[in-house]
C-alpha cells in the first residue's frame, strides 16, 4: 500500500471502461477502508420522446436498476464488494460528478482521462477537463 487518506473519502466516476477500473484499483489503495470509497455512475435518462419511453420499454427506475446491478458485478469483479458505496446520477457526467462530490465533502477524485486529442476531444468534450475546472 502506497499511501493513505488520514479522513473522508474518494469518489471514482465510473463508466466501466479498463480505465476506470484501473482508477479504482488506484483510489483503494489512498483508502483506510473500502467503505471510503465510493463509485459513481452517471447517465442519461430516456428524454420523453425517446421510442423506448413511448413504448414503455425503459424508464427511470430500470435504467437505475440495471446500472446498478451492472457497478455491483463490477465492483465484485475488482474484489470489492458490498463494502463500496455505489451511487448514480442522472445528467451531464461533469455537473454530476462535482456536484455529488461536493455535496458528500468528498476529498478526493480519481478518474482517468481518455488522452483524446485535437477533433475529437473538441468535439466529444472531456469530462475530466470538466470536473477539474468546476
């Protein structure tokens, strides 16, 4: 074990990419135990014109049923369990993320960062730019 937070607690935003669970391999091991640590899932809900919100296929509640159920087999995965807090947010993943991170007085987050470049970074955006600029 590298180092560890003496108090409170850090934030994983998760997308499930390799990535990510690289980076939740790395805030474990800044933790005294798993139950500081939590990882956040954000998505978008389907928009009310959405054919699958028509047709009454996905709503609010199954898309939070299923990702959850997704981040906890995840989190079985890298061995941590039901120690971990899994929490989700619904709207733009940089918003979301600092907002839930300062609403719980998170210490510290730990997300990877694509490395996109030149076009394709202006044009799909960085969340991780995001979030240290808010």
């Amino acid at each position: 074990m590298a180092w560890q937070l003496p108090l409170g607690s850090v934030l994983v935003p998760y997308d499930f990419s390799e990535a990510c669970k690289e980076a939740m391999r790395v805030a474990r091991t800044m933790v005294a135990e798993d139950a500081q640590l939590h990882a956040l899932y954000v998505t978008d809900l389907p928009a009310p014109g959405d054919p699958s919100a028509i047709w009454g296929k996905l709503d609010a509640s199954s898309v939070v049923e299923r990702a959850s159920k997704s981040l906890q087999e995840a989190m079985d995965e890298l061995g941590i369990g039901a120690q971990i807090a899994v929490v989700f947010g619904t709207g733009g993943p940089g918003d979301e993320i600092v907002d839930w991170a300062t609403e719980k007085g998170v210490q510290l987050i730990v997300m990877p960062s694509h490395g996109r470049r030149g076009l394709r970074r202006v044009l799909l955006g960085s969340v991780t730019e995001r979030v240290v600029r808010l």
